[in-house]
C-alpha cells in the first residue's frame, strides 16, 4: 500500500509534513479538523457538527461561514491519491493521511515502539494548539486518557520483556505522576529498582524503607492512619535537575543519581503526586512562575545545586516563593554509593515531612490561587528596583488582598515597596515608612511564624534609625528561615549601616550562594558595603552586575570619583540627578541611618567630590 503524503503530527506541536518532512501551510482550525477526523474514528462528519466542535462560541451561521471558510483555504492540500478533504454540501471527509497517534495502537509490539510510545505521549496530545472549549476540548481531555491508559497497559505487558530499565522507570514515574495510587505501576518501579519508600506521618523517624532501600535500615511497619477524606487534591512535587557551578563532573553525575532515587522513592506515596523530570526541567527556566504554577499546578520544588563544597538541596512551597526546608551535604569520592543513599533517604523523608505539616498552606493556596498568582506577579516585579516596578509591584499585592484579605506575605510585600520607594526618591519622607511599618505589623499578626514578615519590620526599623531594633527583628526572621537569602540580604544591608560592612559582605555571599541569579537589591547592598570597604572598583562592579543599574547611579558617580575619575563620576551624577532633580547630599545623609559618622563623611566625600 502507497505511504501516504502527507503526516499529521498532533503530539507537542500541531504541524502538518509532506512526504519529504517539510511543513506545509495549513490553518490552525484546519488541522483541529484534521486531527479530529483522523483520531475520532469518524472519517466522515457533518458540517454542522464539525463547525459547531470547531466553533462553539460562535452563532450557526457565523460558525458554518468560518467552516467553508477554513476548508477553501485548505483546497490546496491534495496529493495523487486525491484531496485531502472533501465535502459536499452536508459532509466533510477525509482523504488519505497519517496521524502519530497510530503509533498508541501498537505500543507493545516491541520495545522501540514503546519507547516511540512514550516519547510522544510525553509531548502531550494537542499540547500546542488552542484548542476551542466545549465538546472539542472534551474530547480532547478524553482522547489524552485514552493514550495514557494505552501507555500503561502496554506498560504492565511489557515491563517483564522490556530490556531498556531507564525507559521503564521513566514512565513508571509519569503515570505515577498522574496516580499516585496506581498500585500495579509502583509495583514495577519498585521491582525495577529495588525501592520502596513509604515516609510515616510527623518526623523523619518515622520513615522505613522496604527491601533494605537506601541506606540499609530494617524495615520497620508503618502505624495505620485513620482514612479521612481527603479535602484538597495531592500536592504536586517538582525535583529541579541540579544546576552545577564549577563542580567536579564526577560528583555532579552524583547528585543527578541522588534526585533520581529521591524521585523513585517519592513516587511510592500516595500523599504528594511527584512531577516527573521531563516537566520539572522546565521550572528552572520559567521566567513567569505565577503562570507556570498555574499550568502545572506544581505546588513543590526541590532545588538543587552542587558545588565543591556538595549538594544544597531547598524545599520552595511555590504559591509564596517561600523556602520551608534547606540542608547542605558533603559528597566525596570515597563511599559514594552509601553517601548516596544516605542523602537519598534524608531528603525524601524531609520531604514528605514538609509536605505533610504545609497541609493547611496548599489548602489555603488551593481555596485561593488568585491571591497566590498576584502575589507571585509582585515578586516577578520587585526583581527589579525601578520606582515603576515597585509600584507595579505594590498594585500586584493589593490585588491579592482584595482576594484574601489577610495573606499575610502580600502584606509583607506592600511594607516592602513603601521602604523601598524611601529609598529610591531620597527624601526622608517619613510617610512612607509609617505605612511600611503597619504593613509589616499586620504581616506579622497575621502570620507571626513568616520570615518575610519580621525581615521588613526589620528594614523599616533600620531606615527609620533604629539599628538595634533592625537586627532584633531579622535575628527572628533568619532564625525561622536560616536559608531564605532575602532575608540573609536584608540582614546583611542592615549590617551595613551598623557598620560592620565586611560581616555583611559575607553574609551576602551565603545569599548569592543560595540565590545566584539573584535581584539587584543584593547587588546594589554589596556595592555600598564595598564602597565604606572603600574597594571602589569592586563597588563599581556590583552595581555593573544589576539588570537596571539607575538605582546604583548616585553610588557609581562617588566610587569613581573616589578613584579620582571625574569624567565619570560627573557622568554619573547627570544621570542621577536626571532622575531625581530635587536630590541634596546634606539632607539625605541627615536621614539615612549609619551608626558611625565615618560612613556618613565618606559617603559624603564621594558624593561631593562627583559634583553633588
């Protein structure tokens, strides 16, 4: 039999190839129709029902317009043996056509066409196409459960024959993704691995591990908890692929094995549905998390990072970009296999501990995603220090109020734009501080165990002068989060004006450590460290290292004027006073707190030596 022209491929991208593999011109409803006439089984439809699945939101006649429309743009899509579709005044039919989507009828039939299989249904059927609502997207719905349910019978056929032990796990993983409870899948991922994690409610301790898992322990019998039903879906767990920064390839091949058996492990609970790693790639890289939470519904991730100095694993509750959990590990070449499972073990059994306390905070997140997704966009807009972000920003959290009222981080958010904005216009407007201050208040009545909360009660008691009462309040907040680098920033930044600009330049260092791709305000905090270190230069090259370097203006102009630069520093002051016209040097230093006065004069040299 003749191969067809031409292929439709509905799987991740919806493209439609000739014979030679070349994309040919097709309107996007077109091949709506295509694939629907290919997948459904009808390879005759009506006019009328297809113009209404295509169009739902149209009226009839509008929606048969549109048809005629779609398929006389579609004319040109003919091959030897015939047109592609043809119709006639009631039907539309399909000529001849090859769709991927055959590739599910056979998933069995050998290994390779599992692994086929498998490759596309991880692309998603119709994932790229903006499917129309209704019936259309109904059916799509309905088409994906019938792949899947193909993937995995073919799956408990197979799992016996199948060679490829990678291939098996990873859609091990992916089904349990979806069902956490698929006792048959967990039972073949176990086998294949020799795994069985099951983490007890409350600590660690009361982890036990089946066949000996990780580390060797005796299996002890977990305590049978009393089945409730259950008020919210399964949290969705997300382990980050780890980021390398100079380390040995050796053990960073290490901790790529260690976050696979977390995985492993964590897929064998029903209480977190585990994203499985072809998605959870995805999330180092999104640039937008308020949407990429909203598509994924990730409500988890487990960074990690390996270094020289090991594996820095941190547990992020997404909805408030908050850290809820973080621990280093020492790997070394010697034992690594038993560091391996050691590591693989503890973290799993944190894991599942967190996720089991944060109960109460995935249910409010699921009871109110809107307030979470404009908070999310907030924090999105204080990554820059630009007066028109932070009041972006400020509208962003108070949109989330007007979804829930007390959520207490878009509290913390609003303080933290008003002191900001203090800064930034350098007026010593003590307005801004007083609203700031009872923003953190509430932040913290409303929520007094959050670390943001008391970390911007911290920086308005430093900007209003009270250094002492500053590191009180970020004491508490780094105590409650030791690795939450905003607040190891903040603490270092009030360091600063303590004085003690050397202690808040390494502190800032642990920061960038936990937050490489970190905000300007780290940056522009270690520039003005930097400056009172007087290493101009290494102040001039934090500021260089901010997206928006305006803010750093007024810093550069004083550190190359210290370098005795004028060109520069007048260069700089141009540009900072174009920003802000009304700036005076004497006024501003007489607010900005500083605990000894040799900073002030210093600043103040600069700052007069540039031409302020």
């Amino acid at each position: 039999m003749a191969v067809p022209h031409f292929h439709l491929q509905t799987f991740g991208e919806l493209r439609l190839v000739d014979s030679g593999g070349v994309v040919v011109a097709c309107p996007e409803r077109g091949l709506l129709i295509l694939a629907y006439l290919s997948i459904s089984g009808q390879r005759t439809v009506s006019r009328e029902k297809l113009s209404m699945l295509i169009w739902p939101e149209r009226e009839k006649s509008v929606a048969f317009k549109n048809l005629r429309s779609t398929l006389w743009r579609m004319r040109h899509l003919a091959a030897n043996s015939g047109p592609l579709t043809s119709a006639t005044e009631i039907d539309v039919t399909l000529g001849e056509i090859a769709c991927d989507a055959a590739g599910f009828e056979a998933l069995g039939s050998s290994e390779e066409a599992f692994r086929a299989g498998l490759s596309l249904w991880r692309d998603t059927f119709l994932a790229g196409a903006d499917v129309p609502p209704g019936r259309y997207a109904d059916w799509v719905g309905e088409q994906r459960s019938v792949f899947t349910q193909k993937l995995r019978a073919a799956l408990l056929a197979g799992g016996e024959r199948f060679a490829d032990r990678s291939m098996l796990r990873t859609a091990c993983m992916h089904l349990l993704e979806l069902d956490p409870a698929d006792t048959a899948v967990r039972a073949i991922l176990e086998r294949l691995t020799g795994v069985g994690l099951v983490i007890g409610k409350g600590s660690p301790d009361g982890a036990w591990l089946r066949q000996g898992a990780f580390a060797g322990e005796s299996p002890r019998a977990p305590a049978r908890d009393a089945i409730t039903p259950p008020v919210a879906p399964a949290p969705r767990v997300a382990l980050l692929p780890p980021a390398a920064f100079g380390s040995d390839p050796m053990l960073h091949a290490v901790s790529m094995a260690v976050v696979e058996d977390i995985t492993i492990g964590l897929c064998a609970l029903r209480s977190m549905s585990v994203v499985a790693p072809y998605t959870a790639e995805r999330i180092r890289d999104a640039a937008d998390k308020a949407a990429f939470l909203e598509k994924h519904a990730v409500t988890y991730a487990l960074d990690c990072r390996m270094s020289d100095q090991g594996l820095f694993t941190q547990l992020i509750f997404l909805p408030s970009d908050a850290i809820v959990w973080a621990e280093r590990f020492s790997i070394s070449p010697v034992g690594l296999l038993q560091q391996r499972q050691e590591i693989a073990f503890h973290v799993a059994s944190a894991v599942a501990e967190q996720v089991e306390t944060g109960r109460i905070g995935h249910l409010d997140y699921v009871t109110n995603p809107d307030a979470y997704y404009a908070y999310l966009a907030g924090l999105r807009n204080l990554s820059n220090v630009g007066l028109p972000e932070i009041r972006r920003a400020r509208r962003d959290f108070k949109t989330a109020l007007r979804h829930k009222p007390d959520f207490a981080p878009a509290l913390s958010g609003i303080a933290r734009t008003y002191a900001i904005e203090w800064v930034l216009t350098a007026r010593g407007d003590q307005e801004l501080l007083t609203v700031a201050e009872r923003h953190a208040k509430e932040a913290i009545e409303s929520d007094e165990e959050l670390p943001g909360a008391h970390r911007e009660f911290g920086v308005v008691r430093l900007y209003q002068g009270d250094l002492d009462g500053s590191l009180a309040a970020l004491d508490r907040a780094e105590n409650l989060s030791p690795h939450y680098a905003d607040v190891l920033y903040s603490h270092a930044d009030t360091l600063v004006h303590a004085s003690r600009p050397r202690e808040a330049l390494d502190k800032l260092g642990k920061a960038l450590s936990l937050n490489p791709l970190a905000p300007d305000m780290y940056f522009w905090s270690a520039a003005g460290a930097s400056y009172f270190l007087e290493e101009y230069e290494d102040a001039i090259g934090y500021v260089q290292k901010m997206k928006d370097k305006s803010p750093g203006d007024r810093l550069l102009a004083a550190s190359w004027a210290m370098l005795g630069d004028q060109k520069k520093a007048r260069s700089y002051k141009v540009k900072a006073l174009r920003a802000n016209p009304t700036f005076d040097v004497d006024k501003w230093l007489a607010v900005v707190p500083m605990k000894e006065q040799w900073q002030k004069d210093l600043y103040r040299e600069g700052l007069k030596r540039a031409g302020f």
